[in-house]
C-alpha cells in the first residue's frame, strides 16, 4: 500500500503463489466458496497479464512501477526462474476443479522451464542483466520451481539418486557475459575473455567457493581443492560464442542470451 501511495514497485509475480495457496487452503478449511473464487481470480490476472519472450516462451515475471497516475512497466531484466510459488497456486486450485484457460496457461509455463532447460536438467534463471544473475542455477528461485514440479509429477522413488548421480559429460550454459559450467563436483562462473574478470570456483560438496584473483594481486590463491581442471574458456565475438581452451572432455554446451554459440574455435 505504501508502494502505491508514495511511488515504489509493484506486483513481482512471483509472490502471487503467496497469497493463492492460503485462499485455497481456507477454503477447503471453511468451504467458503468465495475464497476459491479469489485464488482463482488471481490465477487468472497472472494468465491473462503474462507476455512472450523473443525466444517465443511464455514468460509472467514483471515490475511494475507506481507513482501518482502514473505506472511504468519492465519485463527486463527479469528472472525465468521462479514461476513455481504461483504455478504450485494454479496446481491447487485445479486440484479443485478443471479450468481449461489455467490448464492452459501451465503447459505454457513448463514448455517456458523445458526451452531453457540445458542436458544436464538445470534451467537458465534470468534473462537481461547480461552476467552471471542470467546462468548461475540452483538459486532461491530454483527451488519454489523445483516444489511445484514434485508436486505436479510425483517423481520416482529413485529420482534423487539420479538428481545426485554424477553425470559422464561436462556442461556448460554460456551467454555473452558469463557462463556456468560444472563437471563432476566442480562448478564455476567464469566471464569470456572478452569481458570483465568474474573467476569463481566451488565444489558441489562443500558450501564454500572462492574467487581467483589476477596473479600480479596480493590475494591469497585459489585453494587447489576449489580448481576446476581444464575449465572451460570462451571468447565472445560480435557473431557469437567460440570455445577457444583444449579441453577434451565430453561436454554440452547450451547458449542463452543475444548470440549464438558458434562451436571450438
């Protein structure tokens, strides 16, 4: 409310999941039908105010901006991840009875998770800031996706053990400014050689990480157990990605963002 009176943002979609699932547990607490009529009301303004990317995918994270009379909207920056508090709403309320236009609206949304989903099962999380906010994964907002998706397909007894498993190839998700690449226990966030000077490093099994510094700084150095072995490098040309170290292993690469991956250079 002070956000409208005095100017401030507005209406972040994601936090619709928020006031959706109480209304509806109150209703199958009370059986007030007007509470299951809201939640579906706001289901439906979250549906019909969603927009499409340039890729084609359905997005429906937002910011509004309020002052006075007037409201400025923008759709970038702005996160992929994170639909799955107001998706887990939409879930409830259809577990009270169909709706074809919500039905609808959540295929949409899982086509939008499967278009930015990499090989190795992660999804890209933003898209516009153009750093590491668009490719780091396993964030806050990974996770409100990740209780939709259990709910919504009851996954297999041994479905943790695969999540856990370690994977045969290395994977990389590379946009214009950053990218994201893990093998084994190791991940890193790394910028192209062309732009800034972003060296993080960490384990999967530890919940440290660490940056490497210039060699000419008076830094501590990278602790060996931190060091990514043959981490991925990419140059970044004005028609697209190159991979430019020698690294051999077997590795998927998935580009997000305004340019292409052009292949090892």
């Amino acid at each position: 409310m002070r956000d409208r009176t005095e100017g401030g943002i507005l209406e972040p979609a994601e936090y619709y999941g928020l006031m959706i699932v109480p209304l509806v547990l109150g209703y199958r607490a009370q059986g007030d039908p007007e509470l299951l009529d809201e939640a579906r009301r706001l289901c439906r303004h979250v549906a019909r105010s969603a927009w499409t990317d340039e890729t084609g995918a359905t997005r429906y994270h937002r910011y509004w901006y309020v002052r006075g009379e007037r409201a400025l909207k923008t759709d970038t920056p702005m996160l992929i991840a994170g639909m799955g508090l107001t998706l887990y709403g939409i879930h409830e309320v259809l577990a009270e009875g169909p709706d074809a236009e919500l039905a609808a609206f959540t295929e949409a949304c899982l086509a939008t998770y499967a278009r930015y989903q990499t090989p190795a099962g992660y999804f890209a999380s933003a898209s516009g800031w153009h750093n590491e906010a668009d490719i780091a994964p396993s964030t806050a907002w990974h996770a409100h996706d990740l209780l939709f998706l259990m709910a919504r397909h009851s996954p297999e007894e041994d479905f943790w053990d695969r999540v856990t498993a370690p994977r045969e190839r290395q994977s990389v998700l590379v946009s214009d400014r950053a990218h994201w690449a893990e093998s084994g226990v190791h991940w890193s966030v790394r910028s192209p050689l062309t732009a800034g000077d972003l060296h993080l490093y960490g384990r999967k099994d530890r919940a440290v990480f660490a940056r490497e510094f210039f060699a000419w700084t008076d830094r501590e150095p990278l602790p060996e157990e931190l060091r990514y072995p043959d981490v991925p490098e990419f140059f970044v040309a004005d028609d697209g990605i190159y991979r430019v170290d020698r690294g051999e292993a077997p590795t998927d690469i998935t580009a997000v963002g305004p340019l292409p991956y052009r292949g090892r250079l």
